[in-house]
C-alpha cells in the first residue's frame, strides 16, 4: 500500500508539533511505521492522503458510534455554524443537552460541560476533595482519565505504549495523595481504605476500562467498591468517558446496575467534537461554581457548535434504541469470527468484549486487569496491526486499547475484516 504521502507530512509535522501529533498514541511509537494521516472519511471508512480507504475500528476512539459525517450531526453543524462558532455566554443549546441527560439518566441532577474527558476527571476530582474535605484519590492500575496529574500513576494506553507508566512533571505530593489499586481485585482496595481511613476522597475507575483492552469488572466486583465507597463516605466515579452512551443510553451505570456519586463523559457525548461533561447528584453539583466554592470555569465549555452535535446524536440515539443492539449484534460477528479463526491456529489469544468494544490479547491468559493485560505478546500485535492495515483495516495502534465499533460497518465489511484477520494470522504463524 503506498502512504508516501502520509509518510512526508509526518517528517513535516515533527519539524513543528512534539513527535509528530498531538496526541501520543497517534505516532505509532507502539507498532512502528509513520502514522497515517486521514483526509476525509465517511461512514465506515476512513481515506488517507494517498486515497487509501480503510475500514475504522476505532470510530475516533469511540465517539462516531453511528459512523462518520453522520448527515443528522453534518447538517445541524452546518445550520448552527451560521449563527457564530462561539459567544462565550450562554445558549438554549446547552439546556437541551444538559435537560436531555439529567431527564435520562436516573442518578444525574445536574450536569456541567467542559472542553475534554481530561477536564471532566479533572474536574469531578477537586470537587471531590472540595464536598468531603479529604485530600486522597484511589485510582486502578491500567484505568487512564487523562493527562492530569492525579493520574499518571500506571495509567495504561498511550503511557504504557510509550514505556512511561508515569511522567515527569508530576510532582511527588500529587502522587502520594494518588493511591494505587489492582482492576478486579477488591483485597487490594481493602488495604488502601485501611491504611488511609478517613482520608479519602473519591475512588475513581473506568467500570469497564477501555486502556488495557476491553477489560470486563468481574461478578460483584463494581456492586462491592459501592458498598465500600457508601460505609467509607468516599465518592465513587465512573469515568464514562468512553462507555457513556455507547454500551447503551445508559452507559456502563445501567449495564452493570451501580450507580456512581459523579459520572464524567466525553466522546459520543460530543459526536466527535470536543466536548466532556461531569454530573451527579444536586447536593455534590451544586458545590460547583458559581454556586458553590469548588472553582471550575472555560472560555468555550458549551460551545455551541459542540452542543448542536451531541444533542443531535443522543437525541437520535435516545429516540432509536435498537442501534445497540445492531452494533452489539456487529461486535459479536466480530468477535466470534475472529475467536474461530484463532482456534485454528497455535497463536496465543484471549478475546474481550462488552457491548460494541472488543479487544485483542496474544496471550492464552485471561485478560483481567492491567498486570495481564501487559502479558500478551506486544511483537505479535505489531505485526497483526501492519498486516491489517495494509489490507486496509485500521485498528488502533496500540495494544493496550479497545475496539470501537460504528454502526454504519455492513456484514460485508466485517466478513472482509475477518477474511483479512485470517491471512494475517497465518503470516504470523
């Protein structure tokens, strides 16, 4: 496949951008190569600038859950775009949206917007601290919410694809005031509460983390953090950046039957454009400014062109529900073809799903948390990812990251990607 163009434009853009992009997984420091730089996509494709179509499996990291340019999101842009991209004062558009969750999700009161999912964790963080009045965060190992400092503590996908667990710039209080904890391991979190009694003040986890593959909670694990959360007085959040309106309307809350204190969101609350959220309960929001002391502003939070498209699509996702089961339906084609093509070879392989997300692991171990997920065999991944991409299947360029499916992907284009999967499974034997 020729990406000579592609190649050029990254030797252009590590003259000006740090390594290249603008945000790290995008190098392909993890599967080696030159990235490859997108034109214009459509549905479930993606062009490059050398014209090269590619059937997308990441759906930009999840948010185009109903496929690229979707016309609904294309159109109402285009109509709001018309009227100023942004007024830095309030918009009806923001009510919609906020009205359209609050009245949607059962836990959720009030919800505030902001730019990013790094934002919204960062965000429901210090309000955190701000409405207990305790210091202390436990995260899990492998669980990433972002690039704040909190949590570049063994923060899975791109810190572990770039070989640094943790990053310099943190300084050492924020990490002690991070305490560490094992995905699925509630022994783990039991010492914590015990050595830190009292000074804790949120437990913030992915229920169903998308940085170290698609890792699934195991039976009674999320109902038991709650039940702890709940005697301790500490804030339980859900970061949904990722699964909040993809695994369902509902998002992980209503898979798994927990409710959470705070929920941050991103991704499909945007449709791709830059947007994340935090909400809760009335009495923990209204801690925000301005009516409460927990200080967090934004220039352009509710943008309204970022408004118009989120309403848009969680509307249309609300009013039509059975895409999620069209996509799950997609996800299980998937997954079980690929399950059946490795069983004919002697690879190792353990595969995870949940909903729409489907990840990979070389290795014959169950995947459960992040100490497993870095026992699969990361050459393997390197040269599945090329073989795929150059029969024009774009997975994401790190194994340490989930499938995203969109529902514009036909049976044909599934059945190719499985035909390809089987070719490159036999390179790799």
């Amino acid at each position: 496949m020729n990406t000579r163009t592609s190649s050029q434009l990254f030797k252009t853009a590590s003259q000006y951008i740090p390594g290249g992009v603008n945000s790290p997984v995008r190098a392909f420091k993890s599967v080696g190569g030159d990235p490859i730089f997108i034109k214009h996509a459509e549905g479930a494709y993606m062009y490059d600038a050398d014209d090269n179509r590619y059937i997308d499996y990441i759906a930009s990291w999840g948010p185009m859950i109903l496929g690229h340019a979707f016309r609904p999101v294309i159109e109402a842009i285009q109509e709001a775009v018309t009227r100023s991209t942004s007024f830095g004062a309030p918009t009806e558009t923001e009510i919609k949206l906020a009205q359209l969750i609050c009245e949607n999700i059962p836990n959720v009161d009030r919800v505030r917007m902001v730019n990013s999912g790094t934002e919204a964790t960062m965000s429901a963080i210090r309000l955190a601290r701000g409405f207990t009045g305790k210091d202390k965060v436990i995260k899990f190992a492998g669980c990433y919410h972002g690039h704040g400092d909190s949590f570049l503590i063994q923060a899975g996908s791109g810190a572990v694809t770039l070989g640094n667990p943790s990053s310099p710039g943190v300084t050492k209080g924020t990490a002690q005031d991070t305490l560490l904890a094992e995905y699925n391991n509630l022994e783990s979190v039991d010492k914590l509460l015990e050595a830190h009694r009292g000074e804790i003040a949120a437990l913030i986890i992915e229920p169903i983390p998308g940085n170290m593959g698609c890792i699934l909670p195991q039976d009674g694990f999320l109902k038991k953090l709650r039940e702890r959360c709940s005697q301790e007085g500490i804030l339980l959040i859900f970061d949904e950046v990722m699964t909040g309106f993809r695994l369902g309307f509902g998002g992980a809350q209503a898979v798994t039957g927990v409710e959470a204190d705070l929920i941050t969101y991103g991704k499909v609350i945007g449709a791709g454009m830059p947007v994340g959220a935090y909400a809760g309960k009335e009495e923990i929001m209204e801690y925000v400014a301005p009516n409460g002391p927990v200080y967090q502003a934004g220039t352009l939070s509710g943008n309204p062109i970022a408004m118009t498209a989120g309403y848009t699509l969680l509307k249309h996702l609300l009013e039509q529900p059975e895409i999620y089961d069209s996509l799950d339906q997609k996800c299980t084609r998937l997954h079980d073809g690929l399950k059946e093509r490795l069983a004919e070879t002697n690879l190792p392989h353990t595969l995870n799903k949940m909903g729409s997300m489907v990840s990979l692991h070389f290795t014959n171990e169950a995947v459960t948390d992040f100490t497993s997920a870095k026992a699969g065999d990361n050459e393997f991944f390197k040269r599945f990812f090329h073989l795929m991409l150059d029969q024009g299947i774009y997975f994401p360029p790190s194994a340490y990251e989930s499938l995203f499916l969109n529902d514009a992907l036909s049976e044909e284009d599934i059945d190719y990607t499985l035909a390809s999967a089987e070719k490159a499974f036999a390179q790799l034997i």
